[in-house]
C-alpha cells in the first residue's frame, strides 16, 4: 500500500485549536499548522501583543468552565467542526518552599489549569469529532510528569502526570471511532519568559547569560544535547502528529527533552 502525502499543506481545510497560543510553544505550534494550510484559532487570557495574521483569536480563562464553554461554543458555531485539538494551555505560578508553602488554592489552581481545562474542552470537541469519525487531540504535557521538581512546580508536575494518564486512557476509548489522541511531553523549552529568566538570573547572580543557562540544565540533572529546545522544535513534533502522516500512531506520549530524563 502507498500513501502520497502533500507536506506543504497536508492540513488544507482542517480546523484546529491551539490553547496558550499567543506565545512560547503554543505560538510556534499554531504557526506550524497555518503553514500547513490549516486555519488555525487560538486562545488566551490576554490578545497577542502583535496581531498574528490570519489566526482567529477567541479570548478566555480556560481555568474556568465557564471559559472552556465560551471556546466550545464559539468555535461550533462559527466553524462548525474542530478537526485538530491542540491542548498546549499549561504553566505554574506556584512559589518555592517545597510542600509546607503550597496552599489548597496554589494545587486547585493547577490543577483547573494544567489537567481540568484540557479535560472540559476535549469533553466538548469530542462529541462531532466522534460523530465524523475523525480528529486529532494533542495534549501538551511535560517531563515533570514523570520528573518533578518538588521545591516549586509539584502541583504542575502532578498535575500533568495525570494529564499523561488521562490521554492514554482516553485514546482507548475513541481510538477504534477514528478519534486518536496524543501527548506530547517537552522538557525545557527556550521561550521568550525563559530568556527572561535567564536575564534576572544573571543580573541577581552576576554571572553571564551562558552561566545562568547552564545552572538551569544542571538543576534538571543536565540536557545532554546541551541545550534548551527551540519553541520551533516542539512544533515541528506536533504537526507531524497532527498530520495524516503519523495516522497509525495514537495512545503514545512523545518525550522531547533534549535526553533530559535519565531513566527508560
């Protein structure tokens, strides 16, 4: 059997969401698929400081159910299908301290953001995706899931252990009904917020950007490719799954960390 795949714009007439698409991975994400001839919308609490070109903006607190309903509703009706699901939507404000500094609000808050938003939005896509017997969910998880870091991300690290867990028990469920669903797992990513990282860190600790980068690999026990991914790499992963090209592949997590995890 011989598959013919147009890789410039395998995604013509596909409708897809990217969550937390105004920045970052998300960002890059979205990009990846309008290139491919998807139309792409997106959401976030916030409009893009720079309006993207041709990518429709619905703005919303998907930590809310209320939030995740307004996308939902908004996008069937204007569209009328959402073929490609990218929930990418994630982060951590919690302080450092370990457990004793963690209030219920810093693990509830989390929690809605991290695991329950892409729950309640998968909820409300699935149903037409299912009745087309067609679609592409992607979950945008992390290597926390299987590597927290206690001092100050172990709600995010637990919460997306369960997004990973969750995804997998979902693709059982719709594979066989033409749904199939993903994790995607980065490890570090170099976002515009981690430049800025780096920049307080060398300022605070007088040392040079270089130095504060590779304190940070030596706090996650090392990188070894030597460095953090590209927003872009992480997209490129992604629109490979979304595309017909990886059509036999759903249930699995995709590590891409550099070689961060030191274990199988």
């Amino acid at each position: 059997m011989e598959y013919e795949f147009n890789f410039l714009n395998e995604l013509a007439g596909k409708i897809a969401l990217v969550t937390g698409g105004t920045k970052g991975a998300g960002k890059a994400i979205a990009k990846r698929l309008q290139a491919a001839g998807a139309t792409v919308i997106i959401t976030a609490r916030n409009k893009p400081v720079h309006d993207e070109h041709e990518l429709y903006f619905i703005p919303a607190d998907l930590s809310s159910i209320e939030g995740t309903e307004r996308v939902v509703s908004e996008i069937l009706a204007k569209f009328g299908r959402l073929d490609i699901l990218i929930n990418n939507l994630g982060g951590s404000d919690t302080p450092a301290g370990g457990f004793a500094v963690l209030t219920n609000e810093d693990w509830e808050t989390s929690i809605r953001t991290n695991l329950l938003a892409p729950v309640s939005l998968d909820r409300g896509f699935l149903p037409q995706m299912l009745e087309r017997g067609s679609g592409v969910i992607i979950h945008i998880a992390s290597i926390q899931g299987k590597l927290p870091l206690y001092d100050s991300t172990l709600p995010y690290a637990a919460a997306k252990a369960g997004l990973i867990n969750y995804s997998k028990g979902l693709s059982k469920e719709v594979a066989s009904k033409g749904v199939r669903v993903l994790t995607v797992s980065p490890g570090w990513i170099m976002t515009d917020a981690s430049e800025r990282m780096m920049e307080r860190i060398s300022k605070s600790s007088n040392i040079t950007i270089d130095e504060a980068t590779r304190s940070v690999m030596d706090a996650l026990g090392g990188i070894p490719i030597g460095r953090p991914a590209q927003p872009e790499e992480v997209a490129e992963l992604v629109g490979f799954l979304a595309s017909p090209r990886a059509a036999y592949l759903t249930g699995t997590e995709f590590v891409i960390d550099g070689g961060t995890i030191p274990t199988v």
